[in-house]
C-alpha cells in the first residue's frame, strides 16, 4: 500500500476531532496534508464557489476544500450525521460532503464514510471504513484508529476544556467489534479558575469551528485576552452540566448546540462567572436563528448581566466589529454612560473595503 | 377551550372538524395575509424562516381573537422546525398573552391522539380516534378536490371555471357533520369538479411542485403558485400531501409507501438524509417526476430553508442527468407577486418551446 497524501480541510469538526483524524491516517502510514489557517484568501474562493444560502462556516469550508483538492490523492470529509445519540448535526454540515461532491469539479477520491450515531455508525467504524478504501487490512485499520483514538485521549486541550475520551470503551469496542459509541467526549470536571480581582471575565458563547478560525471569528477571543479579558469559552463547561441547565426544557432537544448555548449561558449567570456574554452568530446560521430566542429567554432572568450579540457575515468589516466590542467592553467595565444596560442586536454590517489579507 | 392553529391550506378545515367533535371551540384565524406576515416578521429574529414568521403572525391574530390554546405543528427531523413552538411560545409570552401551547408531531400520529385526548374534555379514547378518523377523511376528500383542480385547470374551456367549482365542492365537503354523510359528499364534490368543461385533446406541459411541506400546503404563502401556474396552462402536481402523510404514518397507505422507498432510492446517489425534512426528497421526487414523464419541476421552499437550499444546490446536477428542468422558487416575507409571475411565465414559456431548448431559470425572487 502506498503512503498517500491525505487532505482534510481545516474546517467545522476538524476542530473538534484533529488528533483522531490526523493520527489515525498517519498511523496507517498516509501523509496527512491540512489547509492552512483561513485567509481572505481561502474565505473568497470558498465565497465565490459556494452555493449562496448557507452560512459563512460551510462556505469557508467550502473554500478550505478548493484549495486543498488539487494537491492531494484523497480527501476525508466524513458525512457527520449524528455525533451523539438521540441528536443530529445541523444540516448544512451533515450534507456538506454531497454539496462538494455535487458541486465541484476535479475532485480526487473523496472518502466520505458515515458516522451516525443514532443508528449505531461510529466514528470507528467510519475511520475503518475510510481505512479500508485506502488499501490497508482490517486489522492495520484498527491499529490505526486505537492510534487515533490515543492520541484524542491524551491530547493536551487546544482551549481551556479538559476533554477525556471514554478511551477503554474505545479499545474494547474496536477490539470486540461492539456497536457502542466509542468516541463519546465527556468533559472532566469543570476548569474553572477562581476570578480575579480587578479583572473581568466574559463568557463567549458560538461555535467551536467559529471561535477557533480567527477569520470568522474577527479572532475575538484573542482580542479581548489583549485587551486583559479573561474569556469562558462552551468548552470549559462538562457536557453533563451543560444538559443539566437545559433539561428543564420541554421539548427535543435535537441539536447539542441548545445545550452548548442556552444551558451554558444559564450555568454561567447561575454561578456567577461571567460579567458579560457575547453570542457569535453566523449569517444564516439556521440554528442560532432560533436558539437566539430560547438564549435571550435566559438572559432575561439575569438583567444585569451585559449582552451583546454579534453577527459576522461575509460583508462584515473588521472595523465596524472592533467599534461594537469596544462598546461593549465599555459597559461591561463600567465606564459607559449606559451601566449594564443590554448592546442589543448588533446586525448591521458595514461593507467589506478588500478581502485580500 | 379556545383553540386555535395556524393556517396550512386545507388541514384548518380538517383541524376545525376534529375540534369540533371534541366539542372545543374553534377559533379561525383570519386567512394570512401580509398584515399577517409582517406582524409576525415584526416580532422574530430576523434570520427566522419565513413559516416561522407566517405562524407567528397568524398565532398573534388568533390570541388576540380570544384563543387560549395553540395546536402547532412540530417534527422529529433535523431541521428548525422542532423549534418553532418554543421560540414562538417565549415570543409570545414576553409579548403578554397567556395560552398553551399545544405541538404535534404529524409523523406520529399516535403521540398526537394522546393530546387530543387530554384535550378532549372528558371524551373516550374511542370518541376520540373516533374524531381523528373523521377529521383526517374529510383532509383526504379536501385534498382529493385540490389535486383534481390542479390537473384540470390547465384544460378548462371557460376560465375560472375550475376555482369556482373547486369552492363548490370544499364547501360540499366541509358541510358535512356527520362521518356517515362523508362517502356521499365526496362523491358529489368529484363529480361537481369532473363536471367543469375541458377542452378536448388538450395536452398541457406537466410540471410537479416539490420542496417544502409547508409551503406546498397553504396558498397564501406561495403566492397561489400551483393556481397561477393552471391558470398559465400547466397541470400541476405536487409531492406533499398532509392528508396522506399521516396516513403513511399510521401504516393506512402502502402505495404511498413505495413511492417514498423509490423517491429515497432515487435521491440516494444525490443526498442520502431522510431526516433532512423534505430536503433528499425533494431532490428524488424530481428524478421520479423525470422519469414519469414530468416536463418540469418547481422546487418552492421558503428563503434559507437548510435542507432545500442543499436540494437546490443539487438540482442542476438533477437536471443535467436526468433532464428534468427545475425551477427553484425562494419565498420570504419581501417577496412580491410579480417577479414570482415573470419568472414562472418565462418556464412555462420554456415548457412549451421544443424540449430541446429549456435551460434552468436561475436567481430568487
């Protein structure tokens, strides 16, 4: 079997998921081969390219795999249906994988294996089957992805979450061949530093894939550490206590990103670790959209916790975003003349004078 | 109990006689409008769908009418729709108005039997699937009238003929108090449409609507699209039938059981995601349509609908394959009447030219 040159676009879970992934093709003796870091560059390609409707994540994306696709002998985009029981993925990302497959052209192969976990298809048995395609035997593909699986367990966190990996299930499950989830990610106990004087701490709440890409994100977050803001990200609080905050809720929750927003929003202002939220939101984002209203349901019980939303889009200009949060930075330090008043929708955008960074 | 629903075309009918039999008030909302539409528009998020917006105004017309309950419509799929019931319902609380708000899950009609029942005040179980029955009979008969109007309208030798006698025969239908009297009105109101004059030998263009369920139901939102496209000479057919839905859904309709094993089959290749809503169905109803002889296919989905844009962004690669022409047709609350008129004048225009010579018509509305 040949070494091949594996591309994964840097982009949506490959967020979540880079150790399990990356290590596991290495491990099967592939070069793995990722997109740079999003420019302007990539974000207009993936722009221009991409179907107009969806948001500006799958159209980075989108952007991420153009410029991937011609230097490389395969491409792994998993089709992400379901990534813990009785939930989905949004749909845009779900089908992600069939909107480059019906829509771009020269592609090499594309491995697209299913991970749904609503009908027992787990992330192992997807990265097995990606395995298999690519020549290697069945048990060189389980060594693999015990590789990968190790290397999601032991993993230092990229943010401040402490992220540990039901690894023994993980073993034994490829090892037995059982149907049970095998990836499932806990958080461990909350990493919660005590707050320091003198010093403000806000929770930022969004998505993971758009919080990390310091394109899409204005690099938000590392604007406010400069301007000396501690930042809570989702990710510091364990899953389980997340859910706890939303169980209260009547009604399906389908998508873990009510929990990931409202029941992390509800756990900060409950135990009073945040003096402000900012909620990014994507253009177009279907979710939020609505998760928007259930958040501003919670907030209402805390009123004097500072709120901003801010909604990136393609057209956004870094200026007008850096105005807002300057804004509201202000009055969540006290020296605007609205003290704890709310920055209420912040949605108009200002156009774009270049694209090219 | 005062109960009230947003409208989707014929199923108010339908949910008005079930409630009736419950012996609950029913209270009608004012048929939508855009006062409606911009009244809901008003009080949501601005990236919310449009049928979340369209329900909310009409849910603000029917509370302040004087309902206290609210039958919505929910689902178990992934797409934003779950969730307009508990968005509207924090809506609509902050807005002041108190109600319960009361979803149901038309893909399982079972769960919804059991709230009917506790709503039921004080009926029997049997009383009350008794009441479901005739409710969903008399949506099956309603749905059996529209279908038959949109094939004949194309065909009909004086104009306005069909509309009138489409009213005719709802308002036959909808008389109808008692299940006995059903079989009876149903027949009277096929024959009143059969009765309305054709012209002979006619062969009109045959395009099939698909996309979203909930703009293929009500009218009043898709601009009376599947009237206008008659009007214009085109039969018309469309995918999503409620009536026969809930039918499938409770085992009553194996023909139409086949045909979504076949659409799933088909779309397959394309998106392969029954949980999408209509999204991969969309895109199989459209190959199935081009296999069955279908000129053309009209693909309405309210604007940013996620599984529809995604069938969108597939529908020319359907085209190219199977040489279906297909229209999409995005509808929001800034939509107007007459660019949707020009755009579906320039496909029938095509339809009707040498089938050598369509193209797909690109853009939104």
């Amino acid at each position: 079997m040949n070494a091949l040159r594996i591309g994964i676009p840097r982009s949506l879970y490959f967020h979540r998921y880079r150790p399990l992934w990356v290590e596991t093709f290495r491990a099967l003796g592939h070069e793995v081969v990722l997109s740079p870091q999003t420019s302007g560059a990539i974000l207009e390609r993936g722009l221009r390219g991409c179907v107009h409707d969806v948001c500006l994540p799958v159209k980075c994306a989108y952007g991420h795999v153009l410029h991937l696709k011609n230097d490389v002998d395969a491409l792994f985009l998993p089709r992400l249906m379901s990534l813990r029981r009785g939930t989905y993925v949004c749909p845009k990302i779900v089908a992600f994988p069939d909107l480059v497959l019906g829509t771009m052209d020269g592609l090499p192969q594309v491995l697209a294996p299913e991970i749904d976990y609503r009908h027992g298809k787990t992330h192992t048995d997807a990265l097995l089957e990606a395995g298999r395609a690519l020549g290697a035997g069945p048990f060189s593909s389980r060594v693999a992805c015990g590789a990968g699986l190790a290397a999601l367990t032991g993993a230092k966190p990229a943010c401040r979450a402490r992220e540990r990996v039901a690894a023994t299930a993980g073993f034994w499950s490829y090892l037995t061949k059982s149907r049970a989830p095998s990836v499932r990610i806990e958080s461990g106990a909350e990493a919660v530093s005590p707050r320091r004087p003198g010093r403000k701490t806000l929770g930022v709440l969004g998505r993971r894939y758009v919080l990390a890409d310091s394109v899409l994100s204005f690099d938000l977050i590392e604007k406010l550490r400069r301007q000396d803001v501690d930042v809570l990200t989702p990710e510091s609080v364990p899953a389980a206590v997340a859910d706890e905050n939303v169980s209260h809720l009547p009604f399906d929750l389908y998508w873990t990103l009510v929990a990931e927003v409202v029941g992390v929003a509800r756990h900060w202002l409950r135990h009073s670790r945040v003096d402000g939220i900012i909620f990014l939101l994507s253009f177009e984002c279907g979710p939020d959209s609505l998760i928007k209203i259930l958040l501003e349901d919670v907030l209402k019980d805390f009123p004097s916790v500072p709120y901003c939303p801010l909604l990136v889009d393609e057209h956004a200009a870094e200026s007008g975003f850096q105005t807002r949060l300057e804004a509201f930075l202000d009055i969540v330090r006290g020296t605007s003349i609205a003290s704890s008043a709310v920055v209420h929708d912040a949605t108009r955008s200002c156009p774009r004078p270049s694209a090219k960074v | 109990m005062r109960v009230s629903f947003p409208h989707m075309g014929v199923l108010t009918l339908g949910m008005r006689t079930v409630f009736e039999r419950l012996g609950q008030e029913c209270i009608v909302a004012p048929p939508v409008t855009q006062k409606t539409i911009a009244l809901g528009a008003k009080h949501s998020p601005e990236l919310a769908c449009f049928p979340f917006k369209a329900t909310l105004g009409t849910m603000i017309e029917s509370l302040e009418m004087g309902a206290d309950t609210i039958v919505m419509a929910t689902i178990g799929g992934n797409c934003r729709l779950g969730f307009y019931w508990p968005a509207q319902q924090v809506i609509l609380k902050s807005l002041g108005y108190e109600f319960l708000m009361l979803p149901i899950n038309y893909d399982n009609p079972i769960s919804f039997l059991a709230e009917f029942k506790r709503f039921g005040g004080g009926k029997s179980w049997r009383e009350v699937l008794a009441a479901f029955v005739f409710g969903l009979r008399k949506l099956l008969a309603f749905e059996e009238v529209e279908r038959l109007s949109m094939r004949i309208r194309a065909r009909e030798k004086v104009k306005g003929a069909t509309t009138r006698a489409y009213r005719a025969a709802i308002g036959v239908v909808d008389r109808v108090r008692e299940p006995r009297d059903l079989p009876r009105a149903r027949a009277e109101a096929v024959g009143i449409m059969n009765a309305v004059e054709l012209v002979p030998g006619a062969a009109p263009p045959r395009v099939k609507v698909l996309g979203e369920a909930f703009m293929l139901m009500e009218p009043n939102l898709n601009f009376q699209l599947q009237v206008t496209l008659g009007e214009m000479g085109v039969e018309v057919d469309r995918t999503y039938w409620l009536g026969q839905r809930i039918k499938r859904a409770v085992r009553l309709d194996r023909a139409g059981r086949r045909h979504a094993e076949r659409v799933k089959r088909e779309a397959y290749p394309y998106m392969r995601y029954p949980d999408l809503c209509t999204g991969s169905e969309s895109l199989g109803e459209a190959i199935v349509a081009a296999k069955e002889g279908f000129d053309g296919a009209v693909l309405l989905m309210p604007f940013a609908c996620m599984p529809e844009v995604l069938a969108e962004s597939l529908c020319s690669r359907v085209t190219a394959e199977h040489g279906i022409p297909v229209l999409p047709v995005a509808i929001d609350e800034h939509s107007d009447d007459g660019g949707l008129r020009t755009r579906l004048e320039a496909f029938t225009d095509l339809l009707k030219m040498d089938s050598d010579a369509f193209a797909r018509v690109d853009g939104e509305i």
